[in-house]
C-alpha cells in the first residue's frame, strides 16, 4: 500500500480546498464542496472564502444568506457553521445525536431533572415564527424550568431544536445579535427525517464529501470534523467506491480514486486563513499542516498563515493593519510573499481603502 508523507497529503488538502490556486467557482459551490466553514465567528467565512476563490465578492456571500441559500446554524461538532440549505435540511437529523450528546457532556447535571422532550417542544413553539437570541429564550423558557439556568436552557434548544442565526448576523461589515428562528419557518420546509435503522444515506454521503474536500483521510479525522460517532458501517458501505494509502504512522487512509494528489513539491502559496478554519481542524492527525508544539492555536481561535503549505504564522487584523507573527523564521523570499499576501488580504478586509501589513521579527 503506498504511503503518504505529510507534504503529500498536505498538498492533496490544499488542492482541494482551493488553497493552491483560487477556485473559479460560485460562491454556493464553493460551500457545499467544502462541506460548509466554520462560522462561529460571523465575519470569518468572508476570508476564508477571499483565500480560496478568484475574485471573490462578499456581497455575493451576503445576498446568499439574505436569499436563504445559505444558513448559520449549529452542526458538525456542536459548533456554528455556515452551510447550503439544501445541506443544512439534508444533514441536520443525522447530527441529532451528536448535539444531545455534546450538550449533556456539559451540563448533565443542570439538566437531569428536565424532561428534554417537554423542553423541545416549548422551544420549538417559542422559536417557530420570531427569531430571539438564546438567552432571552432561556428567560422565557425559565418560568417553566426556574430551577435550570436560562443560558443553559437557550443552549438546550439550540441543541434539540433545529435553528438557524438571522441576519444580520453574519452579513459582510454588518453586526447583529444571534437571533435564531426554526429552520423550518426560515426556510419554508421541514428538515429531512432520520433514515430508518439500519439505514445511513447522510452518513455514506458525508463520508465521500469530506474525502472530496480533505481526503486522502482516516476515518479517525472523518469522525473529528463532524463529530459524528456510528459512522463505520457507512465508510464499509462506500468503501468499494475508494482507495487506500498510508500515512507514515501505519494509519489506513481512505480516498476517492480520481480526486487530485499533486506531487508534494508542488509549490504551495501564502494563504491567510480565518480563525477555527476547517483545514486545520477538521483532522484528528493535523501534522499535515501543523506542528504538534503548535496544535491548541488551532482551537484557541488563532488565524493561521500557510507559508509552504504549513502553518508557519498567525496574523490579526486592527484599524486596517493586518500584523503577522511567525512561529518559525521566515526566509527572505517567505517573507516577501507574506507582506505581498498581507497586504491584499489588508485590501480586502478595508475595502480598499488601506493596504498595510507588518510582520513581526521571526523567532529565535
């Protein structure tokens, strides 16, 4: 079986999350190929999508949203992500589960004398028509649960009710409260219903989406993007459909057979990514792209800089001055393309109007 270094499967991820060479694709293909991004922080998706496709336009983005095409909502591993509508009605039920789980891995306790059900159709009823932020739902909800925590009781419903976040949230150069509203009001239709057991259609799928996005992959890194657990049977299902490597580690890593692995010296530009980005953490062996002594910035919410395909810097962003910081020494020709990089993401993020990168001194 033919084994993949980390350069290698790096360069396959980076191929096909439109990081080698911006993506000449609508905006909506865009984010249904990458399963969706990470949105938890609204303004986030905007830059990861700047880095990714040619020529984008935020606008674009934000019409999407207003249209409902594209919806902010809580999915794979609990956390808020910005996803098709089509996937968010097709996905949801699948992920069920996961969130109950999740949520009760936090507060079990504050919850245990709740009847979930009970909390579940009250949330339903409050959320079915006019948006309000999960804690001003907590409130209400509280008359009835006054023993529970009204942070903790928005959460819940966030968890067992399928919802969406309102714009403005999330529109480009907008603020606006998380104001969530049923799915199903917002988007004129009920999600899709769980599959009958012993049957897994959302789980085959998702396995071949996220192979076609961050493959070649173990089912281990499968399992740490989405968060989902019962997802074997369904790699056994499509695994007629994929090929097989291994990673230096001896791990088996799945693939589908005519999806791009460039050589691993293909050069590899400077890309800016957003903070919590899905090609960082969306493995659970993340050596592809970053050092191990490096690791927790990805889930401390550290924007990264790839520099050779690697996270090489973190950046921030204030008054217009996009500021890098490396983590290893950049060489002349690196730092030069980081500036070059910097200062068009300086561009975008200003809208024109300043262009000012600095890079901090390399570590020792």
């Amino acid at each position: 079986m033919t084994v993949l270094g980390n350069r290698a499967l790096g360069r396959a991820a980076l191929a096909r999350q439109f990081l080698l060479q911006r993506a000449d694709v609508p905006v909506l293909d865009a984010v249904a190929h990458l399963g969706g991004l990470q949105a938890q922080e609204p303004q986030e998706p905007f830059t990861g999508l700047w880095s990714r496709l040619a020529g984008f336009d935020p606008a674009v983005l934000s019409t999407l949203l207003t249209e409902r095409r594209v919806v902010r909502t809580h999915l794979m591993r609990r956390t808020v992500h910005l996803v098709t509508a089509q996937d968010a009605l097709a996905w949801r039920s699948r992920h069920d589960a996961m969130l109950l789980q999740r949520l009760l891995g936090v507060y079990r306790a504050e919850l245990a004398a709740v009847d979930l059900a009970a909390l579940a159709d009250a949330g339903r009823a409050l959320l079915a028509e006019e948006p309000s932020t999960l804690p001003a739902a907590g409130r209400e909800l509280a008359a009835r649960w006054p023993d529970v925590p009204p942070r903790v009781l928005g959460e819940a419903v966030s968890c067992l009710v399928p919802l969406v976040q309102v714009p403005p949230r999330g529109l480009w150069g907008r603020t606006g409260p998380a104001s969530s509203v049923a799915l199903a009001t917002w988007l004129g239709r009920p999600v899709d219903p769980p599959a009958p057991d012993g049957d897994d259609p959302v789980g085959e799928a998702l396995v071949l989406r996220y192979l076609a996005a961050h493959g070649p992959a173990a089912t281990a890194d499968l399992r740490a993007w989405c968060g989902l657990a019962g997802l074997p049977p369904a790699v056994a299902r499509v695994r007629e459909q994929l090929v097989a490597f291994r990673d230096a580690r001896g791990r088996e890593l799945l693939d589908l057979p005519d999806a791009p692995r460039p050589d691993e010296d293909t050069p590899a530009p400077v890309r800016f990514l957003p903070a919590f980005d899905n090609l960082v953490l969306g493995y659970d062996d993340r050596s592809r792209f970053i050092d191990d002594a490096h690791r927790g910035l990805s889930v401390a919410g550290a924007r990264f800089v790839l520099v050779d395909g690697r996270v090489a810097g973190t950046w921030t962003v204030a008054d217009g001055v996009v500021a890098v910081t490396p983590l290893r020494r950049f060489s002349r020709p690196d730092r030069a393309e980081v500036g070059e990089e910097g200062r068009a993401l300086a561009g975008f993020l200003s809208g024109g109007a300043g262009h000012r990168v600095t890079v901090a001194a390399s570590p020792r």
